[in-house]
C-alpha cells in the first residue's frame, strides 16, 4: 500500500483518543469487526457465550470421578474440531519428572 505508513499513524492516533467504548460503536458501525474490551475471565467468557462460542468444558474425569471444568479451545477448525478428552493431572503427580528426555 502506497499510504500504509500514513494510514497506520491516523487510525493509531485516531483509536487512541476517541477511547475503547466509542471504537466497539463506531467500528461494526464502518463494516470493521470489533468487539468490546476484555481485560479479565469473567469478560472472556461472557463475551464468548454472547457470540455463541463454548467457553468452558465439561471434562469426564476416568474411572467415574467428578468432571473437570476446563477453559475450551479457542481455535476451530472444520475438519479437525479440537476436543479436551482427558482432564489435567492430579495435583503432585509429575513432581520433580521432567517434561523432556535427557539429552533432548
């Protein structure tokens, strides 16, 4: 783009003073995708489940346990879905094993 440079510095500029809540109005208003601030959990998820988006999964725990809550995939793909199929490890189960093989 000839005027990428320029562009960059007026939309900068232009986003920094007019403020978060008047950008989430003005830029769906222009066609431009924008949603609103998030800056904690509670936000992430409630603007997940606004857009229809899992937030949260149910985990079956093995051999009949209570189900884990676990945070969703926040990618997806068609063809491949990810899925959480197993739930994290028990608290203390890999102490002091290391992550890599030696050497690796």
């Amino acid at each position: 783009m000839a005027h990428r440079d320029e562009l960059l510095e007026t939309l900068g500029e232009r986003l920094r003073t007019a403020g978060a809540d008047s950008s989430v109005r003005l830029l769906p208003a222009a066609g431009v995708p924008a949603g609103p601030p998030v800056n904690t959990l509670d936000e992430a998820f409630a603007f997940a489940d606004r857009l229809g988006l899992p937030g949260i999964v149910a985990v079956p725990a093995p051999a009949g346990g209570a189900e884990s809550r676990q945070v969703a995939c926040p990618v997806t793909l068609s063809g491949s879905p990810a899925r959480c199929r197993l739930p994290p490890a028990a608290p203390g189960k890999h102490k002091g094993a290391s992550r890599l093989a030696p050497g690796a």
